[in-house]
C-alpha cells in the first residue's frame, strides 16, 4: 500500500466505529437526503430561528471590541459565574458558590461531555430515559460507559416512570440523566414523579444529571422545577443548563453546570483539556443575557408559543395523534397507524412531500411509529408542511383498512 493510499484511509477507534453504527447515521442520512430536496420545508430544527436579542449580540461585540480577546479563568468569567449563581437562587431555589459550584462550559453540549468523561469508568451504567437526545448516547460511548435505556411510553406523554428505573439498577448504575422539558418528546417530569426519583436515587446512590436547558420552553402552564431542590438531591445532581434556547444564543457556545463543591472541582480540569473556555465575547454575552432586561425571554417564548399552537392545530387537523408536548420545540407525532417504520415514513415525507422530520428512531428504540416535528418555522410553512405530511399519512392508514 503507497503512503497516500493508507492516509486516505486511516483505522478509527473501536469507539468511534461503534458510534458510527449508532444513531447518528439517520440524522447524517435525513440531512444528505435533505441537501438534495428542492423546496424543502424543515421542521427538523432544534436550532431557534429567532434573532438573539440586540442587547446581548452588542455585550459580544463590545467585548470584541474593547479587546476582550483573551482567555478567560478556564471555569468562566468570575461575574458570569456570579450572575449565574444568582439566576440558579432566584429562578430555581438553588444555592451555589459561584466561585466552587459552577463551571461555565462551550454549551451543555460540552457540560454533558465533561460530566460523562469525569464520572465514568469502563462498563459504568448510565440509565437514560428512551427517547433521548442523542448527544448523551455519544457521550457516554465516548466515556466508554453503557447506556442503559429506561423505556418511556406515549401513553404517559413519555414521561419516565420510576418503576422503570428502579427496575434497571445494577451494582453498575453510576448515573441517571433526565432531561425535561425533553428533547425529543416535549414531555415533563411533574413533581410526583420527581419525588419517586428523588427516592429511588437516595436508595442506589445514583448521581443524577438534569439536563435543564428547556426549562423557559414550556406551554399552559406547565411546571419543570429543579430535582436538584429535593431532600438530599442537591449533593448527587448536577445540573446542565444554558443560553442556546432561552435567548436563541445556538451558536455563541455557552452553557453551564453546577453542582457540589467537590464534583465540580473534579470537572474543571477535563473542561479545561477540553475547550480552556467558553469564548470570551459569549460569556460577556451570557452575562448580558442574564444582568439585562428578562422582557426579551417572554417575547421569545411568545414567538415559540405561537408557532407551537400553529403545529399543534395542523397535527389534530391533519389527523395525525401526538401525545402531549408541554416544553420543548417539538411535537412527537405519532403515526403507528400508518404501519411502516418511522425511518421510511420520514424518508417518504422527504422524498414526497418535500418536508424534512426526523423518525423517533433516531432518539432510540422508543421512538418508533413516531417523527419529531420542530415548529421552529415560519407558521405559514408549519401549516403547509403538515398539511403534506396529513396527506400521506391518511393514504397509508387507509391502504391498511
Ligand atoms: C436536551 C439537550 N441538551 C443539550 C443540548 C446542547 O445544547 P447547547 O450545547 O447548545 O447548550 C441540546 C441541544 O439541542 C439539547 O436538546
């Protein structure tokens, strides 16, 4: 074999290979298949639409301008930490040491690598609410730990049930992840079930990861509080959030973690090996975002609320059932009806219709007979793209009568 033949080809890890047999290859597929739609209307998104407000873009570009150019302490800028720290006991009855108990990470994407790769030994179980967002299968692969999938029902509007959970605990169990308002169902943890959680994690010794990030994404007055505020839960959780959704800052990369003292010293030097820090301009953004006016948030939730309402509509007058979605930028369509695999019903609706949605399979085994449909669109094409899902989902129904 000549030089260049065997750089062109060169062997990837064990774990990367698995992980490319994963999930991950429907959405690498949906998207080629997408780049190839002409017209194409997507609601596959999870990346708001919505301009970040001016206040916080001009915190960036001070900051660039100003020559804030550098590194910041790798845990995050003292003042955002503070102001984090602040937001967490205001909004959240959560009381941290800003300088101990957060860290500031390039999203929660980063926060939830960071956690995976400090927590978990080789074979270390991690129990995941199925459906999931997949970025947690990838990082617990990554961590070389087991993903141990809890099954999550439609009938319940998947939202996990702690017999579930109890009944998939082994001596392994390190961790238990639970993300709500979740992406990709749009369901909620009500207190009750928190409160079985709480128990059952107190029981085991779980460590508990909430994953917090759509906590201002939510509908009619749902609740998502904290499971960090329960009785004894504020030393086993820590906590993922960030600005991605609340303030549409998808793309500055910041987020957060905190949790007690001790864990979130052990976290900062894989944060630091990882990324150093966030990027200095998108921290004095967060800070912004946090310090400034919270009337952008409810202007912002109002557009998502509205578009919400538009898909939810288009889905009952299309026909097509969905269980309740009360957070989140999703609704969980669920079309078993129409008797064919949610991976070649996406693919149909893109081949056919023009539309892109991602099948539930993506997210894991529970999402089969399911497509994850974003309303992060414009409401008229939200209306039309449904409408054209409608029709092919009623012609499938109705060749199976
Ligand atoms: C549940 C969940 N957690 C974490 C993330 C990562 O968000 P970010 O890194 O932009 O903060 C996402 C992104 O879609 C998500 O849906």
């Amino acid at each position: 074999m000549n030089e260049a033949a065997s750089f062109s080809s060169p062997r990837l890890s064990r774990k990367i290979q698995a992980l490319q047999g994963s999930a991950e290859t429907t959405f690498t597929r949906m998207v080629r298949l997408a780049g190839q739609t002409p017209n194409l209307i997507s609601l596959g998104r999870g990346d708001p639409d919505v301009a970040t407000p001016p206040h916080i873009v001009a915190a960036a570009v001070q900051a660039l301008q100003t020559h804030h150019v550098n590194y910041t302490p790798p845990p995050g800028l003292p003042a955002l930490r503070e102001a984090i720290a602040e937001k967490l006991a205001r909004e959240n009855g959560l009381h941290y040491a800003p300088l101990s108990e957060v860290l500031v990470t390039c999203g929660a994407q980063e926060a939830i690598s960071v956690i995976m790769q400090s927590l978990l030994d080789p074979g270390d179980e991690v129990l995941l609410p199925d459906p999931f967002y997949t970025a947690y299968e990838m990082a617990v692969g990554l961590a070389h730990g087991k993903v141990v999938p809890v099954p999550t029902y439609a009938e319940q509007n998947f939202e996990v049930l702690p017999a579930e959970i109890e009944a998939r605990i082994t001596p392994r169990s390190r961790l238990l992840v639970l993300v709500s308002p979740s992406n990709p169902t749009g369901g909620v943890i009500s207190l009750p079930v928190q409160e079985a959680i709480a128990r059952i994690a107190l029981r085991h010794n779980l460590l508990v990861l909430s994953d917090e990030l759509y906590e201002k994404v939510i509908f009619e007055g749902a609740l998502a509080p904290s499971i960090a505020r329960l009785p004894g839960m504020r030393e086993r959780t820590l906590v993922v959030n960030g600005f991605s959704k609340t303030y549409c800052m998808t793309g500055f990369r910041v987020g957060y973690l905190a949790g007690p003292a001790p864990l979130v010293a052990a976290l900062q030097e894989p944060h630091h090996i990882l990324t150093i820090c966030a990027p200095v301009a998108s921290q004095q953004a967060a800070l912004a975002a946090l310090r400034g006016d919270q009337g952008c948030v409810d202007e912002i939730i109002g557009i998502f609320a509205r578009r919400r309402q538009a898909l939810l509509t288009s889905l009952r007058q299309a026909g097509i059932p969905f269980p309740h979605p009360a957070g989140a930028f999703f609704a969980f369509a669920d079309v078993r009806a129409a008797g064919i695999s949610a991976a070649a019903f996406a693919e149909a609706v893109l081949q056919q219709a023009g539309v892109l949605v991602f099948p539930g399979t993506q997210y894991g085994r529970c999402g089969e007979g399911f497509l994850r449909i974003s309303y992060l669109a414009e409401i008229p094409e939200i209306e039309r793209a449904v409408e054209r899902i409608g029709g092919l989902y009623r012609q499938w129904v109705q060749q199976r009568q």
